[in-house]
C-alpha cells in the first residue's frame, strides 16, 4: 500500500491492516459521531479527509483519543517499557496478541476487524507485526505527531 511499507517486517501493510490502522490512527472509519453512511462514504473514498468535530483521532473507538491515547492505553495495560521502545529511537519491543486485545479491548478488536473484513485474530497477529514499525515511523524524534499529519499520511 506504500505509506508504511518501510516501517513493517516483509516490506508490505495489506489493505486490511491499512484500514484497520486508519481507524486506529485517524479514527473515522469507527464512527462515534458519524452515522452508518458516513461510515460507508469513508471507507469508499478513503482519500477525503477527517471533518472537523471527529472528537479526535480515535473518537469512534470510545474516546482512546488518537495516537497518544492508543500509546496510553496500552502503558495503561502493563505495555509502557514496550510502548517507549517504539517511540524512542533504538530497537523496537514487540507486542504479543493478547496483549493488543487486553489494551484495546474485546469491542474495539471486533469493530476494526469488521471494517478490516478480516478476523480478530488475524488483525490483532498483524497488527502486533506492524504497528511497532508504524508507531516508530510516526515518532522520529521521540514526539507524536499531531492529527492533521496523521491523517494527511492516509490520504496519499
């Protein structure tokens, strides 16, 4: 798919794991103040930008509150060692399966699975595969990104 591609094991993000990490990264794809059709138009024209108003980058997944709020969630769960090896320079930590599921939670993994269009467990495998790689790419000099940049990467 291009954007990230540098950043994963093996060279490649397939479109699945791109949707699902769009919907992590820059949230619209989950809704929360979006309808079904709103929904829908994203995932056709994935180009368009976030509206204004999303209630942040992970607002459709109950507030996680884009990148650092995904960051925080998983330092909540035990994973913070983990998670500073991914935004500091050096090697980057992985991240085992379950401990996705445990952070995120069981209805946010079943959500971005379904718009992936693939199972939870296939998306949590590849998700701990790639995003150490994403998060490190998307925190050169140890600080996040801001929404806008984020999302200006999907739209490429």
């Amino acid at each position: 798919m291009g954007i990230f591609d540098d950043a994963v094991p093996g060279g490649s993000i397939s479109k699945p794991m791109m949707i699902a990490l769009g919907a992590l990264l820059v949230g619209k794809l989950l809704g929360g103040g979006g309808s079904q059709a709103d929904q829908t138009a994203q995932q056709a024209n994935p180009q368009a930008s976030p509206q204004a108003g999303d209630g942040g980058l992970l607002g459709g997944l109950g507030g996680l509150g884009g990148l650092g709020g995904l960051l925080g969630k998983l330092t909540e769960a035990g994973q913070g060692d983990t998670v500073d090896s991914w935004v500091q320079p050096g090697q980057n930590k992985p991240i085992a399966p379950g401990s996705l599921n445990d952070a995120l939670g069981s209805k946010t993994i079943s959500d971005l699975a379904r718009q992936a269009g693939i199972s939870e467990q296939e998306l949590l495998n590849q998700l701990s595969t790639v995003l150490p790689g994403v998060v490190d790419k998307l925190t050169p000099r140890g600080q996040l990104p801001t929404q806008e940049q984020i999302a200006s990467l999907f739209r490429q």
